[in-house]
C-alpha cells in the first residue's frame, strides 16, 4: 500500500497517540470496485504531507499470497477481541495483547528473511521502496501509484527500480 511504517505501527510500547496514529477504531470502510473486486480504505489520523487532517490508504484484493488485503481480513479475524482504543495492529499474546511495534515487525521480518538467506534490512523504507516497485511492475500508472503513496510532487520517482523493466512496460501498455 506505499506506507511508512510510521502511519501504521508505533514506534515503541507505550508511544500511542490516537491522535497520529491508527486504532482499532479506525475509520476502515469496506467496499467493492465497479467491477466486484472488494477493498478497504483506511484512513489514517496524520501522514507526513498532509499533518492532522490525515490521508486515505487504499487496500486492494489480489490473488497475491502477499495480499495487504486477505492478510489484514485475517489480521481483523483472529485479533477481533483487542480493545477498540489498541493500536489498530495489536495481536494477542497469551491471555493479554500487545502493539505491533516498528522495530518488533522489523526484527521479526529480519527473522524470517534471514533463515531464507535473503538481505537483512534496518530501515522501514524498503516497504514504501518495494510497494512503489510492485505496483508499477503490475502496470499501475505512475499518477495512480503516485496518490496511492500521497506524494505531492515527483519525489516518488527517486523510489523506482527495476526501471529496465518498468519503462518498457508502461509504454507498452500505453501503445497498445
């Protein structure tokens, strides 16, 4: 979804602000594309561009294993019993819950990366890096992609890669 890991998780245990950051109550709205796909818009109570008046996030079904969209249907199913004041991305841990906190979710990702003998990352904007990446492997215009991570000016095009692969794409789509 092009996020900072800062509009989604806390910082550490004990940083929550409902004001800056995502609860359980967020406002997440359910809904369906004209053509039947099904999605989620959450917004967020404060992003880097817009300060307090927040921003809107797209999350979009695919048939992806990597799906933002079935893994925070799942999240929502097997977390649903967490207080609505929680961090939205809390998780139960024995008979108690805890916030997903950014250097928890970073440290566990390493876990796993790690035992599959791929690069260890200590910064969070690999994801926004990744999410800018994928969407535009998959053909998504680069104005859309632009919204979708709530860039104001052509700064996200400093987050492209695979750039020999992108451009052919997208003129091709575009020619044909």
């Amino acid at each position: 979804s092009c996020c900072r890991l800062g509009e989604l998780l806390i910082p550490s245990s004990g940083t929550f602000d409902p004001h800056k950051h995502v609860s359980r109550s967020a406002d997440l709205t359910r809904g369906l594309t004209r053509d039947g796909d099904p999605f989620y818009t959450l917004h967020i109570p404060f992003s880097k561009t817009t300060g307090n008046m927040g921003a809107d996030i797209a999350i979009v079904e695919s048939d992806d294993p990597t799906s933002p969209f079935a893994a925070l249907e799942y999240h929502l199913k097997v977390n649903h019993d967490i207080p609505d004041s929680a961090p939205l991305f809390s998780f139960r841990q024995g008979d108690s819950w805890m916030p997903l906190t950014r250097d928890w979710f970073l440290a566990r990702c390493n876990e796993i990366w790690i035992s599959a003998g791929l690069t260890v990352i200590t910064g969070g904007h690999s994801f926004r890096i990744g999410g800018v990446t994928e969407l535009l492997l998959r053909g998504v215009p680069p104005e859309v992609v632009a919204k979708q991570g709530r860039w104001r000016s052509d700064a996200f095009l400093k987050y492209w890669r695979r750039i020999e692969t992108i451009i052919p794409l997208l003129i091709s789509r575009a020619l044909y």
